[in-house]
C-alpha cells in the first residue's frame, strides 16, 4: 500500500506557488495579444478584399491543422535557424500562444458577427450609418454577447496549453511540477497537487462560463 | 422658392431611372422608372417574385443597382457612402429617406427610446436631449409613449413595427420606404400598422409602399404600380388600376384577392 506524503511536496509550495503566477502571466498575456490579432485576422477574414481574407484564412489554417506542440517545437528549434538569432524560450513560448490563441479566437469572433442577422445592419445603414458605425454600434454589441461562452472556453483551454511550454524549459506551474518531482522522487503527491492546482483554477472559470452561457441564452 | 401665382408641379423628391437588377445569372429588375414628387404616395404590389421588395430596396441603395440611377432631388446618388463631386453618397441618401422593413429589424440591445434616438444620435450628431424630445414626440404618435423603455423583446409585431417606424421618422425624412411592413404580423395587428401608415399619407408624408394590402393600397395611395416579372405592367390611379382594370394578368392577380 502506497503511503502518501505531502511534506516533501508542502516545503515546495513556493515553486508551485511561482509556477502558477507564470503559467497565469502565460495565459493573460498570450490571450490578450490573441485578442488584438484575432480581432485583426477576423476583420480581414470579412474585410471582403480577396488576398486579405485569403491570407488570414491560410494563417488561420496552419495553427488550427497542426498541434500546438509542434507549433511550439518548430518556432523555438527550427526558426531561429530561418531567422539566423537565437529566439529566447520565453519569447517562443509568448509567440506561439499568442499565435495559437489569435486564430482560434478569430473564428470566435467571426462566428459571432456573421451570426447577427443580417436585417440588423441594413436597418442601421437605413438610417444612414456608415459600415464602421453599424459595426460599433449594431453588431458587435450584439456579436459580443454572443460569443462570450465559445471565448470563455477558448480561454480555458489556452490556460491548459500554456502546460506545453513547460516543454522548451519554461518555468510555468508543470515545469516546476516536474522540478519538485525530480527533488522529492514523490511523482503520484507531485502531479496530483499539480491537477488539483489547474482544477481549482480552472473549474470556477467553467462554472461562470456557464452562468453567462445560460443569461446569453435567456437574453435574446 | 416657388411663386405664389403658378402652382408649380411638386418637386421629384426621389426618382429611379432604369434600375437593373441582377443576382448572379438572374434578372430580377428590367429597367424600372419610377419618379416620386413630393407627397405622393405611391403603392407597389405584384406576386411574390415580381421584383417589388428589391427594387423597393434599390431606392435607397440597399441593393446596388447593376445599371440605371437613383436620383434624390436632381442629384445622382453615388456608390459610395459620402458623396464626390455632383454625386451624392449613400449614407447622405439615406439619412434624408427612411426605410421600414418587413421584420422590423429592431436593435435588440436597445430600449425602444434609444432604438429611435440612434440615428440621430450617431448619424445625424444630434445632442441626446434634443434627439430625445424628436424622439418622444414620434413615439408618442405612434402611440407607444408608455412603452419608451421596453426592450423589443417585450412588444408585440405590432408595436415592434409602429417603433421601426417611428425610428425611421425621427430622422425627419423626406421621403418613406415600406417594404412589406404587415406581411410579418399576425392579421390583428396589422390595422394598428396601417392606421399609423394611413396619418402618414394624410399628413402629406412622401411614400413608396410595398404591400399585399390591396384595399389598403387603394385607399391611401395617389398612385398604384403593378410589377410582374421586373417590370412595371401597369400603373395609375387606385380606381383605374384596382377597381376597373384591363391588364389581363392584374385581373388574374387581384381575383385572387377578392376571391
């Protein structure tokens, strides 16, 4: 019979502690410059020129067809060689998320404004607004209640792939799971702490997800 | 301004000039000519598939027109929203002629107060207080004075279309567009829709009225269109074109109303 023992593991409740504030400044940061491009990609995907919409849908494309791990593998090993510089681990680790997150979030976005009917921006262009104002004023309120629960969960799981980077040796909360693993030759206390720091993260982020899912629901 | 001796002939308030329509290898408008003078009201009905709600929507550039002009008050009404040179823009159209639209279209995220102080508000750059006492004023004509801070959600068809209306009316527009504005509605609210229509027309409104209301049409209207197949069949007064007429496929087509 295994005996547990968390000793070991409390005296590195720092490690996990830093561990966890990385991996939240990972997914913050990754997912508010995914936010900006996405907007970007998303405003190209429908911009209606041609080359625009081509390029973003082939960017789009590429992140959503291959695993972020790889993704991850190629921007830190394989680019610096393309580029000739060195790329600093964090530095790969915050471009690919951010990358990652951007072309998923696009579809979110874009998901929700085509889903607003089209009568919505005829009557605004009926009074005389121009496309930007329907935009502002129109759609995207409406587009934005819309895709609050697709973005929340695409949130969730950028919070969970920000785990991979503890691949290219970045010291987010798995990293030091494995450090603390490797000091205290503890893995079932090691990991397990590990999940239930990402569990009690995540699982109220879900039920709030859900609140709002059900308000959206009941609101139009 | 117009001489006191000689009654001039009304202004051509919104005028269209061979409007061609084409979706895709389809032609859904032929070259239609229509010219509207200052307080007329003028009705358009035809079967389904006539072309009637999109050339309705050509007239204020909702739908391009693949050939043939708009012209609102002489001026050639561009492709572009703001205007260049003589031409004039879209967005500057449709500031000066409304449109209400068979589902109502209203914004769902606002009150009915500010789904009517939007345009002149953000279009038309209007203090909010002043938008606000235009607005009241529409609403209250449109009988919905109580309901200023209802959600759309909360009204009926009815009510949600008197509120398009007014909408479109606190933009003061020169002119009307009502595209099918009762086909949407149950068949008892449709009378409150067409009671606050028929004010319009009695207060002298500019108006092109697409519509299945026949009796309706005959009643209000200075001027009845008859459109088969993106062409105009026929047109004249109500009592020529309604109640006497000779065009073979407008009998066929009111007979079907009258039963």
């Amino acid at each position: 019979m295994y005996t547990w023992s968390f000793a070991p593991i409390a005296q590195s409740a720092d490690l996990f502690l830093w561990g966890a504030w990385i991996t939240i400044l990972y997914t913050v940061s990754s997912i508010a410059i995914g936010l900006v491009l996405g907007l970007l990609l998303c405003f190209a995907r429908l911009s209606g020129i041609g080359p625009l919409n081509w390029l973003a849908q082939g960017f789009q494309e590429l992140f959503r067809c291959t695993p972020l791990l790889v993704q991850l593998l190629w921007i830190y090993y394989a680019l610096p060689l393309l580029l000739g510089f060195d790329l600093a681990n964090w530095a790969a680790a915050l471009i690919t998320l951010s990358l990652y997150a951007a072309a998923f979030y696009a579809e979110v976005f874009r998901g929700g404004i085509v889903s607003i009917d089209r009568g919505q921006s005829e009557a605004g262009a009926a009074i005389g607004m121009s496309g930007w104002q329907v935009m502002r004023r129109i759609v995207l309120p409406q587009a934005i209640r819309r895709m609050m629960p697709a973005f929340i969960n695409q949130s969730v799981t950028q919070f969970k792939n920000t785990s991979l980077i503890s691949v290219i040796s970045v010291a987010e909360l798995t990293y030091m799971a494995s450090i603390v693993n490797g000091q205290t030759y503890r893995p079932l206390e090691s990991y397990t702490v590990l999940a239930v720091l990402y569990f009690a993260i995540l699982f109220p982020i879900t039920k709030f997800a859900d609140i709002v899912e059900s308000r959206t629901r009941g609101g139009h | 301004m117009t001489s006191v001796s000689t009654p001039a002939a009304p202004e051509t308030v919104l005028e269209a000039r061979g409007i061609v329509k084409r979706f895709g290898a389809l032609t859904v408008l032929h070259g239609i000519d229509l010219a509207l003078a200052g307080g007329e009201v003028v009705s358009i009905i035809g079967p389904s598939g006539s072309g009637k709600s999109t050339f309705i929507r050509c007239m204020n550039m909702l739908e391009a027109p693949d050939a043939g002009e708009i012209r609102f008050r002489g001026r050639q009404v561009g492709s572009s929203f703001r205007g260049k040179g003589d031409r004039l823009g879209q967005g500057e159209l449709r500031r000066h002629v409304g449109m209400v639209f068979q589902h109502f279209n209203l914004f769902p995220h606002m009150s009915v107060l500010e789904n009517v102080i939007e345009g002149p508000t953000t279009v038309q750059r209007k203090p909010r207080k002043e938008a606000v006492d235009i607005a009241m004023d529409y609403i209250a004509k449109v009988g919905l004075a109580e309901k200023r801070d209802a959600r759309p959600d909360q009204l009926s068809g009815g009510q949600k279309q008197r509120v398009a209306i007014a909408r479109a009316l606190t933009m003061q527009p020169d002119a009307l567009l009502l595209d099918e504005i009762t086909s949407a509605l149950d068949p008892e609210l449709v009378g409150e829709v067409l009671g606050v229509v028929r004010g319009l027309a009695e207060q002298g409104m500019t108006m092109v009225i697409v519509t299945h209301e026949i009796s309706f049409a005959a009643d209000v209207s200075d001027r009845v269109v008859f459109m088969e197949g993106g062409r105009i069949a026929e047109q004249g007064s109500p009592d020529g074109i309604l109640r006497n007429p000779d065009n073979e496929r407008l009998k066929t087509f009111l007979a079907r109303f009258h039963g």
